[in-house]
C-alpha cells in the first residue's frame, strides 16, 4: 500500500490504457494517435524527470464536459516538446534537464489579500477537492497546439478556501525560482521567478485548473510539476508551471512576457486570430503530431471556448486589451 500517494488501493490504480478506454468510453473519442501514446510508455524512462513524482497514477475521474471531440496529442509529444525557459530555451531542454528540479517537499503559498493566508502541500492540494481528467486544447502563442488530458480541479475551488479579500482584483502566480536547479535560471536572460496573472472572474472562471497532472499520472517535472495553472483559452504563456506562491492583489501585476515584450504579449493574451504577435501570425496553427494534411489548423477564437469566456471581455476592445 502506498502511504500516502494519494492512497489508491492496488486495485484502483488505472493503467494508461484503461484510462484512455474510458475516455474513449465516455466521449467517444477517437483513439488513434491514444493508442501510439499508451505504446510510448517505455519512453517516459528517457527522462529522468518523469520519475519524481511523476508516474503517480491519480484518482481522478473523467469529466465528460470537457473535451468532447477532441483527440489527445501523444504523450510522447505532450512531455517532449515543451517551454520551460526554467531549463533552457530549446524544446528538448525541459524533458533532458527538468529531472533536477526537487519536486518534493512543496508547498504552495497564499498571500495577498485573502482572509486566510495559507501554506498548502501537494498532499493538501491533491486532497482539496476531487481529482478530474479534463481534456483540453493547448494554444501556444508560437502557433502549435495540442490537446492534453490534464488533472485537476478548477481552481476557484482553492480560491474560495483561501477567502479572497472584496480589495483582490487580480491573482499573480509565482514560478520556483531555483539557479542550482534550473540551469535556464542562470543562463537565460528574462526577469526571475517567472510570474503571470488573472483578473480574479478569470481565475474564478470553471475552466481555469489548477492543475496536479496529465495523463491520469501526476504532471511530470517538464509540464509544470508539481502543480501549475492552465487557462486553455490564452496562450499557452499565461499557464505558469511549478508554482509556489499565488497572490492575491489589487492592481494588475507584472507578467513574464510583458515585461519582456509589451507591445507583443499584453496582460490578457486571449487566443485570437485575428491579432497577430510578431513573429508569427496567429491566424492558423500547427497542431503537434496531426496527419500532415490536418497539421495546419485554423486558430479558433479564444481557443474555441468562446462560448464558455467571451462574455468576461464584454465591452472589452480585444484589439486594445490582447
Ligand atoms: N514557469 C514557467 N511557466 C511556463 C513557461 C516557462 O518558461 N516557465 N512557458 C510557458 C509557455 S510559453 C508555454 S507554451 C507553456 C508550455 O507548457 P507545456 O510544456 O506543458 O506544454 O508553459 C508556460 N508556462
Ligand atoms: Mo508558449
């Protein structure tokens, strides 16, 4: 029996395949490109990385709300190709050099303008709320995508145990910050700890995940481990990994990307088509690992989840607030 792993009995550990079928079961998903993913198992060994706390297979169950249609990318690519400038700057770097990152012990603090201040583990994390298998579309501001079934609840389920002040407009997250760890760290020019933010209704929003893993395993160390954000309908830039601090503020906080390059990464970076972001145009993108003749895709506005956000950015003039 594991002692605390999140205590699955022997017995409900799922197996990458049971968990793909189940999918398939619920969602009537296709399972082409799944079944190379559960074959590719061998190759998590590769890296290092994907050992930690990673490989943890999670009780989590499927929610069918989310992702009907959609086919996700092999886990192969989902884990291989990836930024995490943390590591470096290429898209090998994170799966080669995140295996140094000491995932464990974590912990996750809460500060700001909240009425309960806390330290969360991940334990605590795992256990706030029941674990769901979400698939979602991925959306990089470097025109790919994927789509990847993430683990996790939404995150407004942590907001509200923590108690908000009514003075808390934003959230800001904040990535690990360790040179000894992350090689990138020292070498890569950009202003540390990595740091990115919500409006609070968009933190709030049932979509945005605080996220535990992929795949039904905990996330391993090159997506984000232990725990990151995902916000499928903005570039993949605003989903911070390995966070250790989220904060509750008043006014809008400063963000990675902005920092480095404001006219081209705004604060809300709301996948859009019809707003370009030098070097690429985001009218169309390349979806990782797609038959060649569907590798090129038009870009959906805000990811195709208009239905569920746009009504956040109401009045809002998305050429001016990108
Ligand atoms: N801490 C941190 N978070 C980060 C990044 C990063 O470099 N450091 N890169 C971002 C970018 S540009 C993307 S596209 C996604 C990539 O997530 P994935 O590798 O799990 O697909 O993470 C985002 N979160
Ligand atoms: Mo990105």
């Amino acid at each position: 029996m594991p002692s605390k792993k999140y205590e699955l009995p022997e017995s409900e550990i799922t197996p990458k395949s049971v968990f793909l079928n189940r999918r398939k079961f619920m969602m009537g998903a296709a399972v082409a490109g799944v079944g190379l993913a559960a074959a590719a198992g061998v190759d998590r060994l590769v890296s290092p990385g994907t050992r930690v706390l990673a490989g943890t297979k999670l009780p989590a169950t499927p929610n069918p709300n989310y992702g009907k249609g959609l086919k996700p990318t092999s886990y192969q690519d989902v884990t291989h190709y990836n930024n995490f400038y943390e590591f470096g700057t290429s898209k090998s770097d994170p799966s080669e050099n995140a295996w140094r990152l000491k995932t464990e012990p974590w912990t996750v603090e809460v500060e700001g303008l909240v009425h309960k201040k806390k330290t969360f583990d991940i334990d605590q994390l795992m256990k706030l709320r029941p674990l769901e298998d979400r698939v979602y579309r991925f959306r990089c501001v470097e025109a790919w995508s994927m789509v990847i079934p993430w683990v996790g609840y939404s995150l407004s389920e942590l907001i509200k145990a923590c108690d908000p002040l009514s003075t808390a407009r934003y959230v800001q997250f904040i990535s690990v910050d360790r040179p000894n760890q992350e090689p990138g760290i020292m070498s890569v020019n950009i202003p540390w700890p990595y740091s990115e933010g919500l409006r609070m209704d968009e933190a709030m929003h049932p979509l945005t995940l605080l996220t535990l893993g992929l795949y039904g395993e905990a996330l391993p160390n090159q997506s984000g481990a232990p725990v990151r954000v995902i916000v499928p309908w903005k570039y993949g830039f605003k989903s911070a990994k390995s966070i250790v601090k989220i904060r509750f503020v008043k006014n809008q906080p400063p963000t990675t990307w902005n920092l480095i390059a404001p006219n081209e990464y705004g604060f809300y970076s709301n996948v859009n088509p019809n707003v370009d972001h030098t070097p690429w145009s985001q009218a169309r993108e390349r979806v990782i690992g797609a038959p060649i003749w569907k590798q090129l895709q038009p870009t959906q506005m805000f990811n195709g989840y208009a239905d569920e956000v746009a009504g956040l950015y109401k009045g809002m003039n998305l050429n001016t607030y990108y």
